[in-house]
C-alpha cells in the first residue's frame, strides 16, 4: 500500500501518544531484529522505533534498511524516533489498515 498525504497524516496522529516498543543498539541491524518488527507489524500494524545514542546507525539508515528489506513504511522521524506501519497479514488485527484504505 502506498501512502498518500492525508494517509500519513492520519497515521501520524494516531502514533502521537504512543512510546516507543522496540529500540536499535550497539548490535545494529540485523535480519533477527527485522523479521521481529515484521511479527510486531503482525499484530499492532503502527508503531515506534527509537535509535539509541550507542547505535551505530543514523535514521536515514534505519529507514533505507526498513524499506528496502520490507514491506513496511516508515510514517514520520521525529529525532531518533521512528513509526513505522505495515498492513497485517492476519485480518483480525488491521485495524488502521481498513481506517487508511477508507481515507
């Protein structure tokens, strides 16, 4: 799914008040740490990544290896933060998937 402006930007508000729930350290990245982001995508579809200052990386790293590595879509960086949103592939969990596809 490709999104659009107004797409984002729902997406944006949505991940507003929500923290952080995974975090890339000295390791960097590593095929684990993604097919672990795809398993979170499984069952959330939108949230936060946050680049440790002891991490050898940079957010436009983190986002070129996301995107290219995957289907999921980095929505906004904020810092060191990142939300990222991916539709599920279980259709019990795409809350925001169905709520984007009407927008």
């Amino acid at each position: 799914m490709i999104l659009r402006g107004k797409q984002k930007r729902y997406l944006r508000a949505q991940a507003h008040s929500m923290r952080p729930i995974f975090s890339v350290g000295k390791q960097g990245l590593t095929q684990t740490w993604l097919d672990q982001l795809q398993t979170a995508i499984d069952k959330r579809e939108l949230f936060k990544v946050n680049i440790l200052p002891n991490a050898g990386v940079d957010v436009a790293t983190l986002q070129a290896f996301i995107e290219e590595h995957s289907d999921i879509q980095v929505v906004q960086t904020i810092g060191h933060t990142l939300v990222l949103f991916g539709v599920s592939h279980d259709k019990n969990h795409r809350h925001y998937s169905q709520a984007v596809a009407a927008i």
